[in-house]
C-alpha cells in the first residue's frame, strides 16, 4: 500500500515538473517574440507585407521610410508613408 502511495507522489511531481517546464517554455518564447517584433528587421518586413498586399488590392505602390512595431501598446508607427507614382 506504501508503495502504490509513493508511485502515485512520484507520478505527480513528475507531471507537475512537465507542466511546469512546458509553461517556461511558453513564456519563453512569447517573451522572444514581443522582443524579436520590436526589432528595425520585423518593422521592415511587416510593412513591406502592408505595402505589397494595399498595391495588390488597389493597384497603387505604396512605399514607407521607416516602421516600429511596438507590440505592448499594440502599436505600429510608420514614416514617410507614400501612396501612388
């Protein structure tokens, strides 16, 4: 009886150590990802997206300077925004 006890204890700090290291896991990565999406590189690449899916849809080149992605305030800001030739 001791020993079904101590296997069932054994079995739950085992899944208990497997949750907790998939939610480390997680957290992880969504940290990685707000700090990958702040960088000059994703701003660039989002807006290049933005732009090529605006000129499919309406026909127009749309160019930007620059973009930032802050992704806290569920923020984009985006210079120098031109529509058209």
């Amino acid at each position: 009886m001791a020993s079904r006890r101590s296997r069932a204890t054994i079995g739950c700090l085992k899944k208990r150590t497997v949750a907790l290291a998939f939610l480390a896991l997680v957290v992880a990565l969504v940290a990685a990802t707000l700090l990958v999406l702040r960088t000059r590189w994703a701003g660039e690449r989002i807006c290049a997206l933005a732009a090529a899916r605006a000129e499919a849809a309406s026909g127009l080149p749309l160019a930007f300077r620059s973009c930032r992605i802050e992704p806290f305030r569920l923020e984009l800001e985006a210079d120098g925004v031109r529509v058209g030739p």
